[in-house]
C-alpha cells in the first residue's frame, strides 16, 4: 500500500499541495482528475521519492519515502511514465532501453533477459524490439517507457498524462495496455488525467483541486454530481453530458451512462417507456 498522510508541499511561499491524505491499495486503478496546476504532478513525484516531504509523510509498503537508504527500493516499487513520450529512453535501442532498469539492479544476465522479453510482449513491442527508440511513434515511445518500468517489476505504476500527447488510436493502445497491468499482473495503477472519460475506466476516481483532495469516490458517483465537476474544472463525459441535458429538459432518466453503450441502453429503454 502506498500511504499519504498529511502531506504539503510548498514552493516560494506557494502551497501546491495542500494537506493530502490517501492510500492506494495493492491491485487498484485509481484515477487523479484535475486540472491544470491543481497539484497533479507534484503529488506523482511524491509517490516515488522524486520529491520528499518536508511536512507529512509519503510510505510505499511500509518504506517512508524519506528514507534515503531506501530509495532504491521505493523506485523499483513505484514507476513514473511522464507525459512527454520523447524525454524516457535512456539507450537508443528499444530492447537496451528496456534492460537498462534491470542492469542497474545489478541482477545477472539471464534474468535481465528474461525480464525484457516479458516487459516487451506485455506491452506488445517485442516485434519492435530491435528498433532505434527515436524511429517509434509517440505512442510506441510511451509503450517503450511502459516497457522499461515494468521490467523492474514494479508494484505501482503511475501514468502522470501519459497520453495527452499521443493521437487517439496510441492512446487507446496505452490506456488498454494500463488496464492489463491491473488485472493480470495485479498492479496497482494511479492514472492521472484531465480528461473525465479516461477515469471513467478506474476503480475510483479522486479529484484535486488547489493542491486539495477535493473528491474521491467510484466513477458512477463523481460523475452523477456535474455541478460538483465543473467547479473543480472539469468536463463532463460526452455521454455523461447527454444524460443530464436530456434529465435536464425534463425526460424522466434515473441513470448517468460514462460510455456510448451505456448512453444507447438508457436512451433504447427511454424510447420503450422503461425508466429503470
Ligand atoms: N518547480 C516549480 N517551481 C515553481 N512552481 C511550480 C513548480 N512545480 C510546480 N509548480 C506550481 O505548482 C502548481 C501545481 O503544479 P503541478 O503539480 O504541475 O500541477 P498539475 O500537474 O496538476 O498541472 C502549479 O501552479 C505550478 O505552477
Ligand atoms: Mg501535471
């Protein structure tokens, strides 16, 4: 479990984060929505020692972050997959930039073989694996990144807008390759996002805004409360936002649908007369 307890954090006299307290359990997705500048990336670089507290404290199963004997042990636990997928790669070549992480475990030759043909197939660039980093699309890159961290076996990985800069169809492939991390390999996922429909995919979503925690709770729940959304910055789902303006304009609909699925059962049971 990670552990965040009574954490600020302050830069030239500023409050960036303000007073967090959460935990983060081994095997879940959870979601960080905000906007820009509410804190997001700071906490992120908290989780794994990037930055240490100077008020409250930060534990990863059971290691406070400020440890520094330990800090090893807490970046090998937790891994970061930054925004921009051009600035990760530490060796030119995708299956060196994989086994660098391992190499520098000291671990012997075989396991550090073993543990770059599993990080490359569970990302599904293994066919890629001979190729210069800086011949992969963004989205390969950030596969690549995802690559590198997971073959330290990490137990938590955070995703800090890992796809804000990636085309749809590649920010597709990094958010299914995310979600396969939690539920076979039992990872714990810490997403963090601008953008409401990707949360709506986690186990839970918390909301920050001004450095505060300022909601957590299941996807359903966050997104039944618009009013409370729109205040921390934040839009809608496309086909959340549909439900409430059809709720609005006085259809009798009880639910709030996140996806396009959801969206045409509600309105398939609308046009039937069920309202359940
Ligand atoms: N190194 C820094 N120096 C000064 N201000 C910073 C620094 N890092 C972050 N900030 C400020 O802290 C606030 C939160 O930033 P950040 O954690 O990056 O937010 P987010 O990731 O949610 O966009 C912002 O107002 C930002 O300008
Ligand atoms: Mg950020």
């Amino acid at each position: 479990m990670i552990e965040v307890k009574g954490l600020y954090s302050r830069i030239g006299g500023r409050t960036i984060l303000n007073d967090i307290n959460m935990r983060i359990e081994r095997g879940t997705f959870t979601a960080i929505l905000g906007r820009n500048g509410s804190g997001k990336s700071t906490l992120a670089k908290h989780l794994n020692g990037l930055m240490i507290p100077k008020e409250g404290s930060v534990t990863v199963d059971g290691i406070p972050t400020s440890d520094e004997e330990r800090i090893f042990d807490i970046r090998e636990k937790v891994g970061i997959v930054f925004q921009n997928p051009e600035s990760q790669a530490a060796a030119a070549i995708v299956e060196d930039d994989t086994a660098f992480g391992p190499e520098n475990l000291g671990l012997d030759a075989e396991e550090i073989a073993q543990r770059t043909e599993f990080a490359l197939k569970e990302t599904g660039i293994y066919h890629l694996r001979r190729r210069p980093i800086n011949e992969l699309s963004g989205g390969q890159k950030q596969l690549a990144a995802i690559a590198g961290i997971l073959a330290m076996k990490p137990r938590y990985i955070v995703f800090d807008e890992s796809t804000s800069m990636l085309d749809p169809i590649s920010r597709k492939k990094v958010i299914s390759c995310a979600r396969r991390l939690k539920s076979e390999l039992n990872m714990s996922v810490i997403w963090i996002t601008h953008y409401m429909e990707e949360a709506a995919l986690s186990d839970r979503i918390m909301i920050m805004d001004g450095g505060r925690i300022t909601a957590d709770a299941p996807p359903a729940e966050i997104f039944s409360d618009p009013e409370m959304t729109e205040e921390s910055g934040l839009c809608l789902p496309p086909c959340a936002k549909l439900c409430q303006m059809l709720k609005k304009s006085g259809l009798p609909i009880q639910r709030t649908a996140l996806d396009a699925d959801g969206c045409a059962d509600i309105i398939y049971k609308l046009m039937k007369g069920d309202t359940k």
